[in-house]
C-alpha cells in the first residue's frame, strides 16, 4: 500500500537529503482498511523510484514500514 505525504520541499532538496530527510512519523496502525489487527508499524528501509520531471530525473528514495 502506498501512502502519500505532501512536503513544500522541491525534489532536488528531498533527493540530495537523501536518508536524512525528515519523513513523516510511521502509521499508528495498519493501513489497510477494515484490518483489526493491533499493530505498531516500524521503519524498514528503502525502496527506489524513478523521479521525472522537466528538469530533474532521478532516482529518489522511498520509506518502508514493516
């Protein structure tokens, strides 16, 4: 599942922060909808993406909970 933050910094800023850029906190639970499991989601590592834009392509870094 994917879950979509917004942010006000510009892509060049976010893929030069690289891991140190200030993701949002981890979900409170499962984001699946209608799941009733009591869960505390945790940071797991990244994943990578093709950013494209006019001006900037790069491959930027995803969050991973688990």
């Amino acid at each position: 599942m994917i879950r979509v933050f917004i942010t006000e910094v510009v892509p060049e800023q976010y893929y030069k922060a690289d891991k140190n850029f200030t993701f949002p906190t981890a979900p409170k639970g499962c984001p699946f909808p209608g799941c009733k499991m009591n869960v505390t989601l945790k940071k797991h590592g990244f994943y990578t993406r093709n950013f494209i834009k006019a001006d900037f392509s790069r491959r930027i870094l995803i969050r991973r909970y688990i």
